[in-house]
C-alpha cells in the first residue's frame, strides 16, 4: 500500500461545510447553556498592579524591601562568617 | 493569564475573535474529523465540541489556537471513533459519502463498506499519535502545521508519519 493508497482509503467523498449554519448552531448552544468565553487579562496590569499593592502593604507593615540579589549576599555572607 | 468575560453571561453575539477563528477553521476542523470517523454527521458533531471546549477555556486570539483545534479534533474524533462501537450496516450505508456506489449495487456498497469500516478499525487499533498524524496529514495540514499541532518538532514529523503509514499498512495487509 502506498502513499496514494492509504490517502484513497482515508478518503470520505468531497463534503461542503456550511460554516455559517455551523456557527449558528454554535451560538444557539452557548446562548442556550450560558457559556461565557474566556477572553485575554491584561496580564502586565494585573501583575504589576498585583505587586505594586503587595509592596505597599510590605511598607505599611515595615517588612524590609530588598532585591533577591541583595538579599541572597546578605544570607550567604552571614553563613560563611 | 485568562479572566472569564466580565459581565457577560452567554447570551449575544460570540467575541468577534471567536467568530474570526470560528469561521476560518471551522471546515478544517471537521474535515480532519472526518478523515478519522469516515461521517459527515459525526465529524461536524466532534467540531462543535471542540470549538466548544476552546471557547470555554481559551482566549479566541491565542496563538496557539489553530494548532490545538487541529489536534483536539484528530483526539476527539478517535475518542467518538473508539466509543463508537459497532454500528448496524443500514446505518453505516447511510452514512456513506455521495460519491459512493449507487443503493442499487449492493454487492459494491458491501465491498466499500468493509472497507471503510476496516480503514476506521485500523485507525482506532493503531496508536493515537500515529492516527492522528494521519488524519492531519491527509486532512492537507503541512509538516510546519503538524508539528505546532501535535507539538514535536517540524524535523520529526517526515519520520514520524512514515511510521505511521507504516503502522497503518501492516494493519490493513
């Protein structure tokens, strides 16, 4: 069986589609269930509004701020000595 | 990062995006579909379910949209090829394409429908990869399209397939 052949035997005739009464169907049915769709977040907003509001707090509670890098010289300098 | 729509509630028209995607993959979709359950019917059944799934839980712009229906369709089509079971012969004779034997030569209707039952049994027998890069492949996607689909890279999916054509030999004789 060749190439050729295993395309003939997949084969399943020249069918049309009716994309717009398929996609009418389709809004009958989320209409119908409710589905509500998910649509993109702003992600850098959410994220940087997100820390931004975590840093205040930080502030607010006097939790010192300081950069992983920092903060891991500082840790690793008080083990070794 | 994905929010579901804020006040909405399913009711209207779909996100244009939706639409857009909706409308340009829609007849590859069921097309791949086909190619796997060999029905008309059955195949735009499984598109719907998977544009359903996508809609619920991917933003409609994703970049990655079209591969992961194309995909999604090959695996649901061979989980409702699965589930299908055996299917009486009057039914299966309905289902046929109209560029099959006439209903008045009953002897071809029952040699094309061993046929296609055969090609079907195979591709639920072989492994799902495999059948599903057949599908693609013979739905008209192109390596580039199969890899984003099945995630492998675009290198691999020449050796890839000609396994699976090899698969699909060895099991129809």
């Amino acid at each position: 069986m060749n190439d050729n052949e295993i395309e003939k035997a997949l084969a399943t005739g020249d069918w049309g589609v009716d994309t717009e009464s398929a996609l009418a169907r389709f809004r009958l049915r989320a209409e119908r269930e409710r589905v509500v769709p998910i649509v993109a977040a702003p992600r850098r907003r959410v994220a940087t509004g997100w820390i931004r509001g975590l840093l205040e707090y930080a502030r607010e509670r006097g939790v010192e701020i300081t950069t992983y890098t920092d903060y891991w010289a500082r840790h690793s300098a008080g083990k070794e000595g | 990062m994905t929010l579901p729509a804020g006040g909405r509630e399913g009711a209207g028209p779909l996100p244009a995006a939706f639409e857009r995607l909706f409308r340009g993959e829609y007849a590859r979709v069921v097309g791949i579909a086909r190619r796997v359950l060999g029905d008309q019917g059955e195949a735009e059944d499984v598109a719907q379910e998977v544009f359903m799934s996508f809609y619920r839980a991917h933003p409609a712009d994703a970049p990655y949209a079209a591969p992961w229906l194309h995909a999604a369709a090959a695996h649901a089509a061979l989980n409702a090829l699965r589930a299908r079971g055996r299917r009486s012969r009057r039914e299966t004779a309905e289902a046929m394409p109209s560029d099959t034997p006439a209903p008045d030569d009953p002897a071809a209707i029952a040699v094309a429908t061993e046929t296609r039952d055969e090609v079907r049994t195979v591709l639920a027998r072989i492994p799902e990869r495999s059948a599903a890069l057949l599908a693609l492949r013979y739905s008209g996607l192109s390596y580039a399209e199969i890899a984003q689909a099945l995630d492998v890279r675009a290198s691999s999916v020449g050796t890839l397939l000609r396994r699976a054509e090899d698969a699909f030999r060895r099991e129809m004789k």
